[in-house]
C-alpha cells in the first residue's frame, strides 16, 4: 500500500504496535466514557434571614446577664478555694485546719 509516497506494511512490527495501542485506547475510552449524560440542576432555595422581635432580644440579654453572673460566681469560689488552701499550708511544708504546737496555748489550756 503506497500513501504519501511511502511503503506502508500492516504485517510490520511498527505498524502492528500502533494498530494494537489505537484498538486497546479506544475500548479503554469506550468503558470510562458515559451512557448517559446526567444533568443536575441546581436548585436555588431562598433563605429566610431571622428577624428576632424584641421579646428575642429581652431573652438574649437576660441568658447573656445569667451567664456573666456565673461566670463572676466561679471567680469568686475559685479565690475563696485559693485563699483557704494558703491558710491550711504552712511554711515548713506540714498543713492542718488547725495548727498544733507542742507547749502553745492549745495544750497549755488542756493541762490546766
């Protein structure tokens, strides 16, 4: 066969390679390729924004008023749990609710 004034042999090792990669790339691109063309439309919803009214706005202030009262609540106890840990440890690294010395006024007023 003589195209463009050149010898082409089917039977040649070239030609056959080219023949199987074009036959294997195009069931390659068959099977990845769609039936069916799926079109999906996009539906738009419109979004109803919240307005709140003024009985919201009273009831927000009211949680935002119960929720920095708590909070101040928790800074309080959180001192007050500081300040009696400082009262039961001592200096010398012992702790007790009540500070016992040996000869001090406490045992003084038992041995009366």
């Amino acid at each position: 066969m003589k195209l463009w004034d050149t010898n082409i042999c089917l039977t040649s090792r070239k030609s056959v390679m080219i023949i199987i990669s074009l036959l294997l790339s195009t069931i390659v691109i068959a099977s990845v390729w769609p039936n069916k063309i799926i079109i999906v439309e996009e539906v738009k919803e419109e979004i109803e924004v919240w307005i709140p009214t003024a009985e919201d706005i009273a009831y927000q202030d009211s949680m935002y008023t119960i929720i920095q009262n708590t909070q101040n609540d928790i800074t309080d106890i959180k001192n007050d749990i500081v300040h009696i840990l400082e009262r039961l440890d001592y200096a010398d690294g012992t702790w007790d609710s009540i500070r016992y010395v040996r000869g001090g006024a406490i045992d003084k007023r038992r041995n009366k």
